[in-house]
C-alpha cells in the first residue's frame, strides 16, 4: 500500500478469518503498532485469501489483548514478525504454542513484555493508551479474554491535531514510549 504524506492517522481491520489483527499508522501512513497479529488457529474455513502479509518496515509493537492464539497466530507464518517487540498481559497462557511462540521470540531476537499491572490499570502512549480489563481472575483458562487488554486510539478529524498527536517523528517515539520505561503505566 503507498500512501502519501500528511493524511489523517487511521487504524485497519485486516480480514484474517477467525481471530484478530488491526494495525496502527501515523499520518504518514506508516504501521507504528499491530493489535494482535491473528490468524485461524483450527477452522479452515475461515482462512482468508489471499494469505495476510504485514508490513514491518518501521518496526511496530506488537500488542496482544490476550493470549490465545488465533491472536498471534500469524508469526507462525511470517516469522519477520517474532524479531519484534511484543506487549501482552501477564495472564494464563493457554495452549502449548502461545508459550511456544514466545519462546521463538526471544529465540529470534525479538523482545517479549509482560504487563503485570491489574485491571484499570492504564500505559499511555501518543496515539492514545492501552487499559488492562477487570476480568475475575486473569490465571484461568476460561477468562483470558475478559482480562486482557483494551486498545483506545485518538484519531482526530482536524489534520493538525492530528498531526500533533501522530507526527512524522511519532512512530519510533510511540514504539520506543512503549518499550522504555512502558509509557505512563499504572495511571
């Protein structure tokens, strides 16, 4: 996709078939974030055509709500993407390949966090912030995806507000906010 410079910041759905991958850009049309890297864990029917290819030119965090695995499925087919750095909730793992994609993460260079804060719990970043959901009990199986983690994006309709909250220099400042010292975690 080729976008000009100097277009309002957008986030986009991308059709993976069962599961989920959203990506942020910047107003320069560059991915500086992907909300889970999805793709169909068992249902084959669901599988999207043709097969989904993220673009990893400016090194976006990767943010996972939870972890089950049609939620990150996608490294497993485009291994570019466990060289990343990766945020997820500290929450019960599940399946043997959540812990497994993890392990290949780190195995390739790639950074894995855990975010240990409790429900209510807020990082903030430029282009809006994450918030840790209040599920009852974030170590079993069946409530990873009520205590996971919410994305709110600020994507203004003016074009210099917008620019201001994503500006041309914001997609390493938002990754490296994120990374760092994790933004205004605990807020």
């Amino acid at each position: 996709m080729v976008i000009a410079g100097g277009q309002q910041p957008f986030v986009a759905v991308f059709d993976v078939g069962q599961g989920g991958c959203n990506a942020l850009h910047d107003n320069q049309g560059r991915v500086i974030a992907y909300y889970d890297v999805g793709f169909p864990e068992k249902n084959v029917g669901s599988w999207p055509v043709p097969d989904t290819r993220l673009c990893l030119c400016h090194d976006p965090l990767i943010i996972l709500s939870h972890f089950d695995l049609d939620h990150m499925q996608l490294a497993r087919y485009q291994h570019d993407l466990y060289r990343r750095r990766w945020l997820a909730p500290q929450q019960h793992m599940g399946a043997g390949q959540v812990r497994e994609t993890i392990a290949r993460v780190l195995h390739h260079g790639g950074e894995f966090h855990l975010w240990v804060a409790g429900g209510g719990s807020q990082m903030h970043f430029p282009w809006g912030f994450l918030e840790r959901c209040q599920g009852n009990n974030a170590y079993r199986e069946g409530e990873k995806n009520n205590s996971g983690v919410a994305m709110y994006v600020c994507v203004d309709d003016n074009p210099a507000a917008a620019a201001a909250v994503l500006g041309a220099a914001a997609a390493p400042a938002a990754n490296a906010a994120g990374v760092a010292g994790w933004g205004d975690a605990g807020r």
